[in-house]
C-alpha cells in the first residue's frame, strides 16, 4: 500500500480522465475503475486499472469491499462519474464507509434526485421554474389543457423505463401518437411511473447551461457554470463543444433547491432557456462530476481537489470566482459529428471554423505530456461509430 492516501475514479470516460490528472497532478495516487476499457486507465497518472461488474449491479459494491482489502486502500475517496455507480454507491453507503471516504449522499437524498417527479415537485415548492409537466395514470387520461405539443415522456427512473423502452424519452407531435406511446409504456412498463413534459421549443440560442456546485450539508463552497454550444444529438445530447459563462438567474435558481436537497459533494444542475416566458428551468441534476468538468478545472474550479480535501479534513480555500469565456472540446467527437452537421445543413461551416480559430481551448483529451488516453479514445470512437 502506498503511504499516502488516494482515490478511486470510478468510469474512466473524459470526465474520470480529467478527475485522474487533476488529482495525479497532485501526487495523489490514483486507481481507476470501469466495466470497460476506458481512456483513463491510459493516463500516466493511474497507478492501477482494475475492471468491475455493471456499476448498477449489487456486485460492484461487493467488488469495490474486495478490492479495499485485496490492495489494502482502506480510506481511500470514491469518486464516481457514472449515474449507475452513484446509485449503488449510495444504496451500499453504510457498508462501504467502513473501507473508503464517501462524498456521495445518502440513498434518500438520491432517490430525490434521481426519481424525476420527486425533484420537480421540489423545484415547485422552492420556486424554481419546470417546463409544464403532467403524470399520466392510464393510456386514457386526459391531456392538460396547459401542455402544448411537441411532448416527451421519460421515466420517473430513467435506468428502469430505459430497459424496459429501450429508448431514453419518447416525442410525441400529436395527440395521437401521445396515445400510441403510452400504451407502448403500459404494455411494457408502468404509465404512472412516467412523466409528460412539454419540450421547449428551440430557437437557436437557448443551449442548455449547466450549473455546478461543490456544496456542504445544501450550502454552495464554490460554483460554476457552463453552456453547451454543440452537442450530439443536437438537443439534450453529450457535449462536444462548450464555453465557461457566469448566469445569475441559474445561480440565484440553485441555492433554495440544493438547500431543500441538503445536498453534500459535486453536482450538475441543468437549466434550458424557455424563450416564451423568459425563463430558465430545470431539467436535471446529476449528483456526480459531469463529462466537462475539465472546463471547470482549467477556469480555476477544480472539483476533484475539493472533495478530496473536504473527505480527508484537509484545509482548503474555495475560489469565489473563475474565467469566463473559455472553451472545452472533445476534439475527436466535435468534428466527427460537426461534419455531420454540416452536411445535414444543422450546422454552417463558417460557424463552426469561427469557433474553432476564434481562441485556445481546453482539450478534453489530449493533454501535454500524458497523450496516450487521447489516442486510446480516438481508437475507440471510430471502432463504436463503424459499429453503429
């Protein structure tokens, strides 16, 4: 065992390969752990890879127990960037505090979080905006008055009605085809654990902005936040190109709502834009680092740091600010489904070369002096888009 104590990333995707740097940058020793052949077990700064059940299976918890005695970690952070490996981390909490750290809340705080109509009731009462929402009993309920089409339903769980639909949400145009889907749900999973919202109509600038936040017992230590400017697909997607931005309005949003949470750790809040009312409303919130949270890190708010310090009863100073108007990019998926774009006519190319030129960005995979993991998930991308 090594001296000093360390942390396990647990999915080694962009987010775990920027959460590894940042603290092997430190001299933390670092362990990454993934159910795949992920990017981050290429980096310098993994000492060990260790590969692991599905992150949502009982198992990995009794695999994550085994690996604490086997390479004798006891101590060591959990730091998961997978909502899956959230879940069972929390679900196991009591049983896995008696060999790691853990900054991830306690299973009532997630079920909070995670099953969606909980959260949105809570919005509600804290006064933070929703898109107008209707829960659905039966096929045949009438539709609200107050919802207008297009409509997208999705799972109060959406692990559970993914693998029961196969698809993460559902849009619906008409009445009509409302209908058809629900039936679909009611032969296949439940109706009354789905939840109807209208999808707010896009008109070119809102982008979803993500606003972040290190908070202890609901009480926000640092902030960030960030705009999507492309992602794929080209709505609710994952991010390929994305600029640090300050916005008032989601940052005054967050505070009643991560109170009411009481809510300890790192968390992504997502907010869209609706500009029929001029409002910002929530979408989610993602109770783990996001996959941009190298953005975060290289405008001074470094995340990984924080909960490592705040786990091991470290001093640390929480920034009160960070730069504004610099970039990330996944130069490998933005240009592939850039192109895309462009030859849809989605996206014009002097936008995109405007973009590209107009300033350095932070890269998302390839990083000086530790380039093997972007080389590994330019492999990688290539060998998933020939498959699909």
């Amino acid at each position: 065992m090594t001296s000093k104590t360390g942390a396990i990333i647990i999915e080694g995707h962009v987010q775990g390969l920027s959460n590894t740097r940042s603290l092997g940058e430190a001299g933390i020793p670092v362990y990454v752990v993934d159910k795949n052949n992920c990017i981050a077990k290429y980096s310098k700064y993994c000492q060990k890879f260790f590969r692991c059940p599905d992150f949502i299976d009982d198992e990995f918890a009794e695999f994550l127990v085994d690996l604490a005695i086997k390479e004798d970690i006891r101590g060591w952070v959990l730091i998961p960037s997978n909502d899956h490996a959230v879940y069972t981390i929390s679900k196991f909490k009591q049983k896995l505090e008696k060999y790691y750290k853990v900054i991830t809340p306690e299973l009532s705080v997630i079920n909070l979080i995670y099953d969606k109509v909980l959260l949105l009731k809570i919005a509600e009462q804290v006064g933070v905006p929703i898109p107008e929402t209707q829960n659905f009993n039966d096929p045949g309920d009438p539709v609200s008055s107050q919802l207008s089409f297009p409509l997208i339903t999705r799972g109060r769980n959406g692990l559970s009605f993914y693998r029961a639909i196969r698809k993460k949400a559902l849009l619906a145009h008409d009445e009509t085809e409302l209908r058809d889907q629900l039936k679909l749900i009611a032969h296949k999973y439940q109706v009354d654990k789905t939840f109807t919202q209208e999808l707010i109509p896009f008109d070119g600038t809102n982008k979803t902005i993500s606003f972040t936040a290190f908070c202890i017992q609901g009480e926000i230590k640092a902030y960030w936040t960030g705009v999507k400017l492309r992602e794929h697909p080209l709505r609710f997607g994952t991010a390929t190109f994305t600029e640090s931005i300050h916005c008032a309005k989601c940052h005054e949003q967050s505070i009643p709502l991560l109170r009411a949470l009481n809510y300890t750790g790192v968390c992504e809040i997502e907010y869209l834009y609706d500009p029929r009312d001029k409002k910002y409303k929530l979408i989610e919130i993602n109770a783990r680092t996001w996959l941009w949270v190298g953005l975060a890190k290289a405008c001074g708010i470094d995340y990984a740091m924080m909960i490592y310090h705040y786990v091991n009863d470290l001093p640390f100073s929480y920034p009160r600010n960070y730069s504004i108007g610099r970039s990330w990019i996944n130069p490998v998926s933005d240009t592939v489904y850039a192109i895309q774009g462009i030859l849809k006519g989605k996206l014009k190319v002097s936008a995109y070369l405007s973009s590209i030129f107009a300033k350095s960005h932070h890269n998302a995979l390839f990083a000086k002096n530790d380039w093997l993991p972007g080389f590994a998930y330019f492999f990688q991308i290539f060998h998933f888009i020939r498959k699909r």
